[in-house]
C-alpha cells in the first residue's frame, strides 16, 4: 500500500522564470505590432477614401424630395439661416428647404434690396423710403426714410446705417433695430466729393464710407472710419481714420468681421483690419479688369476674361490675408457666381452649375431642363438644395 502511493507522487519542476518573462514579451509585442498595423490600416484606407471623395468629379445626384413650387418671374432667391428668401416688388416669403412657410412680409418697393448679417436681415427698397428689419422668426420693425435711400448695411444686433440723398446732398442716418435714430448728419467729402459706397461693422462700433472726388478729370476715392464706440468721442466728427487711393474708384465696402473691412476698387482690393481704428493691412491688386467679385468672410473671388477661345474665363480666389488660394480656368456662360455657405464655388446659368471647391477642384456639374434659380449648399459636403423654376428639390450628389 505505501509502495502504491510512493509511485503516485512526481517531482515538479520549477519554471524557468526567464524563458516566461521572454515568451510573455514576445506576445506583448506582437499583439502591439498587429494592433499598429491595423491602425495604419485603417488610417491608409480612410485617408485614401478622403482623398477620392475630394478629388471625385460628380455628374448625377439622387432626389431626396422635391417640392412643387409656384413664384413670380422676378422673384429672387437667398440663402437666410439654412433656409429659403424668396422676394419681389409685393413681398417676401421665409421658407425653410421643404418650402413650408416661416413667415411673410408684404410690401411695396420698385427695387427691393438686401443686406444680411447672422441672424438680421434688412429688405430695403433702393431709390424708395422703405426698410424692413427681419429676423427668422419675422418682422423686427419697419422704418420710412425721409429722403430717397441709397444703400443700407445691418450689424448683427439689428442696427443699420443708411445712406440717403443724391450727389449734391447725402445723409446718413444710423437707426437701431426698432427704429430710433443713434445717429445722424450731412456727410461731405473734401473738394466736393460724396459718398458711393457703406459698410457698418458686425457689432455696429464702425461705419466705413467710400468718398469719391473727381477734379479736373482726376479721380480719387477716400475711405474714412467712423468709430460710435468711446474711442471715437475724442476725434473730429468721430473719424479715427482714413486712406486716400488715386486713380481709382471703390464702390463697394463689406465688413466681414468686427475687426476687417474689404474695400473692392477697380485696380485693387484693400483689407483693413482694427477693432477700433482700421488700418490698411492688405492690397491685392487686380490682374485685369474684373468681371465679377463675390466675396464671404473667409475669401474674395475675382473673375477675369481669358484670351483662351476654349476657356474664356479664369478666376482667382485670394484668402483675407491676400494670398491666393485657388486659380482656374473656365468656359461656362454664367448669370451668377459666388461663395456656397461651405466655401464652395458655385457658377450658375439659366440651366447648367458647375461647383469647384475652394481648393480649385471640379467637383459638380450638371444640365437641367428647367430654368435654374439657386443651389444652397445642405451643411455636408454632398447635399445640396436646388431651387429651380417649378420646384425645389434636396438632392445628394452620386
């Protein structure tokens, strides 16, 4: 019995601590080599997916929905908040993309015009004495000019400055959102020049004014800064500052920040930047005489004529430090050229879009049989809002 159990023990031998410790690392380390590989994997076939789907071509797009719509002939058509303005002579609708009514405003304008700024929108007659101060949720207030009103500019909160009279005699008054007056005065340039052109600032503190003078056949435009802040309160008649270009005209001023202002000139567009008192920052001239410029708060795009019979147009798109971004050439007859809410390029015709991202990449084009209005860009890279004679439709590009 005790010869039986003496057989039934064995002696176990101690591991060998070394060899495990080895063992062990070795599948440390090939379980971190694997996971590395999966995740370069991974990473290679999704930064190769970003790459075709940034440098894909599309000609086709899948309907989401569609809408019938019914409007005007001289209705016009902007994008507001993510969704539809649609205004005329006798009023304007706010729809959102499935054309269901937000509100209207009824009015009557020979020349209705807009200005927008985030969430404020003024629908102003040129010529006339009307404006109508807008948000998405409706009428703010309703303000009647007491002379003819040349341009209006809206500030985020609502405040406008508008610019009134004719050559001999200019005005400007600044009103808040409901109405009251802030500011008001004659404006005079020097040697008899008036004023062209008004931008007044995202948070209200700046007016620009563009002052044209023209003596004895020579033309010279002066842009001067207005500051309603407590930095103006010191200055004559609350200018902080001013720059004179000869030989040029700049009809137009836009304030894409509370601290930078563009001025578009015939030879040259100038960026001035300042919270307080602007100053000259940039000056990009242009290369040509500029057919079209359209403009956000990120870039300014210029369209020249091309002696090319094939590809007659090329336009240059420059960043709000000067630099440019993108240069390309193109043949489309267009109506419209301008800047989609996702920076996109967007060239239209009464029945053609061609969209090119920022970067110059042909991205979309496309023949419609109906008359073609607007294209708003859905917030993703491939979904669009296409707003054509007889309806609107959501689509997502194939």
């Amino acid at each position: 019995m005790a010869e039986k159990n003496k057989r039934g023990f064995h002696t176990v031998e101690e591991p060998d601590m070394e060899e495990y410790e080895r063992k062990l690392r070795e599948h440390r380390v090939k379980v971190v080599r694997r996971t590395i590989i999966l995740i370069v994997t991974v990473l290679a076939v999704s930064a190769g997916l970003w790459v075709f789907m940034a440098l894909r071509h599309y000609e086709n797009f899948d309907v989401g929905s569609s809408v019938d719509r019914a409007d005007t002939e001289a209705t016009k058509f902007a994008d507001f908040g993510g969704n539809i303005l649609k205004y005329s002579n006798d009023g304007a609708f706010y729809t959102d993309t499935a054309n269901e009514l937000i509100w209207n405003q009824t009015y009557e304008m020979a020349k209705p015009t807009i200005d927008m700024c985030e969430d404020y929108l003024a629908i102003y007659d040129k010529k006339g004495t009307q404006i109508y101060i807008m948000t998405s949720q409706g009428l703010v207030s309703n303000i009647e000019t007491t002379m003819t009103i040349e341009q209006v500019s809206i500030a985020a909160q609502g405040t406008v400055a508008v610019l009134m009279g004719d050559q001999s005699n200019s005005y400007l008054v600044v009103y808040d959102k409901n109405g009251k007056e802030l500011v008001n005065g004659a404006i005079y340039g020097e040697d008899g020049g008036y004023p062209i052109a008004i931008a007044l600032s995202n948070d209200a503190i700046k007016l620009a004014v563009s002052m044209l003078d023209i003596n004895d056949g020579n033309v010279k435009t002066t842009i001067a800064f207005y500051n309603f802040g407590s930095v103006g309160e010191n200055e004559i008649d609350r200018i902080v500052s001013a720059n004179s270009f000869s030989d040029m005209v700049i009809p137009q001023l836009d304030f894409v920040s509370d601290d930078r202002m563009v001025a578009y000139g015939d030879s040259e567009i100038a960026i001035f930047e300042g919270t307080q008192k602007p100053k000259l920052a940039q000056e990009i001239p242009l290369t040509g005489e500029a057919k079209s410029i359209f403009n956000n708060n990120k870039y300014v795009g210029v369209v020249y004529s091309n002696n090319d019979e094939k590809l007659t147009h090329h336009v240059a798109v420059y960043d709000m430090h000067g630099f440019t971004v993108m240069e390309k050439d193109f043949s489309q007859e267009y109506t419209e050229i301008g800047f989609l809410s996702n920076n996109e390029v967007c060239i239209l015709n009464d029945h053609s879009c061609d969209i090119y991202t920022v970067r110059g990449i042909y991205k979309f084009h496309y023949d419609f049989d109906e008359e073609l209005y607007k294209v708003i860009s859905g917030g993703t890279g491939l979904n669009y809002t296409i707003i054509l004679e007889n309806s609107t439709e959501k689509v997502r590009l194939k």
